[in-house]
C-alpha cells in the first residue's frame, strides 16, 4: 500500500505545482496589463518560474514507438507498453520532481533517475528503431535532475551508453542517438541552471533593494527622534526657566527665549540636514549645547578636554553619546553639577560624563516618555538610548558603560579607537 500512498502524494505534489504555476502566471499578467495602462516601464518580473510542465511536451518523442504498439509491429506488445507505461510515469515523476530542489536532490528521485535509465537501455536493446529516441529523453531527465560539478562527467556516461546500444541495435544511426542524448543532457542543465540563477540573483537584488529602504527609514526615524527629543527637551527646559525668570528679571528671560529661537532655528537645519541624510554629528556643538542646556537648569557644567585631535567619525558618535547621556540628567537626574572629561592616548579616546544626582541616571524608571528606565536599562537591558550607543560603539570596535557611581549620582563611559570606520547613523534617544 505504500506506493499507492506515495502516488497520491505525488499527484498532490502536481496539483500543487500547477496552481502555483497558474497563481504566478496570473501575477505577472496583471503587472504587465497595470504596466501597460500606467504607460511605464514593464516588470523585470521574467514569468513565473519553470515546472515539470515545461518538460511534459518532449514525450511526443516517444510517438514512434507508441505507434508501432497500435500498429502491431512490436513483437510482445504487453511487455512493450508496459515498458512504455514504466517510462513514461517514471519520466514524468522524475521532471516533476527536479524543480524543488530538496525533492531534486532526494535518494527517490535518483533512485528513479536510474530505473529510468535501465528502463530506456531494456527497450532500446529489446525493440531498437523508433525505441532508440528514448535516450535523448533520458538525457533531458538526466540534466534536469542532475546540475552540479559533476554533470559533464555524467553527461558524457550517458550518451557513451546511448551510443553503445544504439550502435548494437541500429549501427552508425547510433550517431544521431548519442549527438541528440548528449546535446538534450547538457542543454537542458545549462538552461535551467541559468534560469535558477537569474530568480537568485533578481531576489538577492530585491532583498537587497528591500534592505537598504529599511535601513534609510530606520536612519530618517532615528535622526528625527533624536534631533526632536533632545531639542524639544533643551526648548522645555528653557521656557520653564524663562517662565521663572520672567517675574524678577525680565532681561534673563529674554536671554532665555533668545536661546530657544537659536536651538528651533538649529533644529530645523538639523532636521533638513537629516531628511537629505548629510547630517554630521559635531563633538564641539554637542558640548556647547551641553554647557547651555545644563545651566539652563541649574546644573553647573564642568568640560575638561584634553588628547590627541580626533578624526570627524570618531568626534560625531561621541557627539551622540554627550546629546544622550546630557538630555538624561537634564530631565531626569536631579544633579547639581555635570562633568564631561575627554582625554585619550594616541590610540584610543575615553569621554566620561558624571553628575551628582540621585544615581539613576534616567529617572523614575518606567521605560520613556513620562520618565525613563532604571540604571540597569542604560546599561543595555532595556531602553533605546544608551542600549543603541553601546551597540554602536561596539561595531566601531569600542565601548560604553553606564551605571550609578560609588560616590553617588551617575555616570556614563565611551571608549573609542582613535581612527576607524565608524558608522554614522545616530542612536535613538530614550527621552521621547
């Protein structure tokens, strides 16, 4: 019972194919038929692709010897359809089965690859004539099933037998035999292993295509929640400052709303900037902006600097870790002072950035927006903010640290080569 279970499943296995094939073809129809009316280019979409159908018309080879059986003129006719019904089913079976390639490749499949051939060389010495062109269908089988390294080497074995039998059957006529065995064997392979490799490489190419537009929507998406989340913060901090400042000393105030003009107008370059994607972080912009942002709020900003000139790269991701770790004691620390040391050697940088507030670092620990997780999601475990710039730095071959300090309050460390490839996307923050 077990090859009427594998038959089914084999008929199954057709069906299946054929609507795929006809899903496919309908596809592609209707691109070309929209692309028509839309008066633009037509799809690069080849088809759909190539099934066992594709091969079903070469059977007609075998009409010769299917006409001698009505005919009369095969001598054991029962013995000679039956061979012509094991051929055939094992012909289809075999095609059918070579354009998945985890069913081309299965022990089944060779298996029946090879009774295919023994079936071929029975009736080809027993009949010869019309019986001898089932060789070059054997070797269109052969090449379908069989695309590898090794193909050549079966290729010619298959038409040395062709030739061999031919010749014993039908003498020098076992030319054209072995020319049509070995030309359908090698053919066949080449078209559709070419065929294979085009879908590959058109998918590769549509992957690819499909990551990069992923990649330059996670950089439009991360410039923009960083350059709003930093900027909204300095403009909140300062209105609130200005708002204070207003009833007792109206010129601080006015300083205070001349800031924010100054950081919107920044923002809305910095934002054009990000759309066009030429935006470059600036290490010394970033701490100007620390040094005003930090006072704003009371917090006294102490910047020490000192090490080797840094290459442009190297200065802009260390920009993003002042804009983040800077925006967070702003708006969640609690601090009274700020302290942002650079030093470096000439092989590597350190940017150390402390406060003196409560030791979380980001607030109230609830993740973002109305505060920020706990000193264990900067380091990594959760958040955005810091966990990105870690990630970062370490694919530009340094680190980062953040967590509460012994002497109390918060600290963050970055550690950066001094020259390398870094990547230039920004982090996100984890103040929105």
């Amino acid at each position: 019972m077990s090859w009427i279970r594998e038959v089914t499943c084999q008929v199954r296995q057709w069906q299946a194919a054929r609507a795929r094939w006809r899903a496919d073809m309908e596809r592609f129809k209707a691109e070309q038929r929209a692309a028509r009316k839309s008066g633009g280019k037509m799809p690069e979409n080849p088809g759909p692709p190539p099934t066992g159908f594709a091969l079903l018309p070469w059977l007609l080879m075998g009409m010769g010897a299917f006409s001698n059986l009505l005919q009369g003129e095969t001598p054991n006719p029962w013995i000679g359809g039956l061979g012509l019904l094991a051929f055939n089913s094992l012909y289809v079976y075999v095609t059918f089965r070579a354009f998945v390639k985890q069913t081309r490749e299965a022990r089944s499949t060779r298996l029946a690859l090879v009774l295919m051939g023994l079936v071929t060389c029975g009736l080809a010495l027993g009949y010869g004539g019309s019986w001898l062109y089932f060789f070059p269908l054997l070797g269109l089988a052969t090449g379908a099933v069989l695309r590898g390294p090794r193909l050549g080497q079966i290729g010619l074995g298959v038409t040395a037998l062709a030739a061999v039998v031919s010749f014993y059957r039908a003498g020098w006529d076992a030319v054209n035999v072995a020319y049509g065995t070995f030309l359908s064997t090698m053919v066949t392979a080449a078209i559709l292993s070419l065929s294979e490799a085009v879908r590959e490489l058109r998918a590769a190419r549509e992957e690819l295509a499909r990551r990069a537009v992923e990649k330059e929507r996670l950089r439009f998406s991360r410039d923009l929640h960083d350059l709003l989340g930093h900027t909204l913060s300095v403009i909140v901090v300062k209105s609130e400052a200005a708002r204070r400042l207003a009833h007792r000393d109206l010129d601080a105030a006015l300083v205070q709303v001349t800031d924010i003009e100054s950081v919107g107008r920044q923002a809305l370059t910095e934002i054009r900037e990000a759309v066009t994607g030429y935006r470059e972080g600036s290490l010394a912009t970033e701490l100007d902006g620390a040094r005003s942002a930090l006072s704003a709020v009371g917090v006294e900003p102490v910047v020490r600097q000192s090490g080797p000139p840094l290459v442009p790269q190297t200065e802009a991701l260390l920009g993003w870790v002042v804009r983040e770790a800077v925006t967070n004691v702003v708006r969640h620390s609690g601090a009274t002072r700020c302290e942002i040391t650079l030093d470096g050697t000439p092989d590597r940088v350190r940017l150390t950035i402390t406060d003196d507030g409560d030791g979380n670092g980001n607030g109230n620990g609830n993740g973002d927006g109305d505060g920020a997780p706990s000193a264990s999601s900067t380091l990594g475990i959760g958040g955005t903010g810091l966990k990105g710039l870690t990630e970062r730095l370490t694919a530009a071959g340094g680190s980062l640290r953040a967590g509460p300090s012994p002497r109390g309050g918060f600290t963050v460390t970055a550690e950066l080569p001094v020259e390398g490839q870094l990547p230039m996307e920004p982090a996100e923050l984890s103040v929105l």
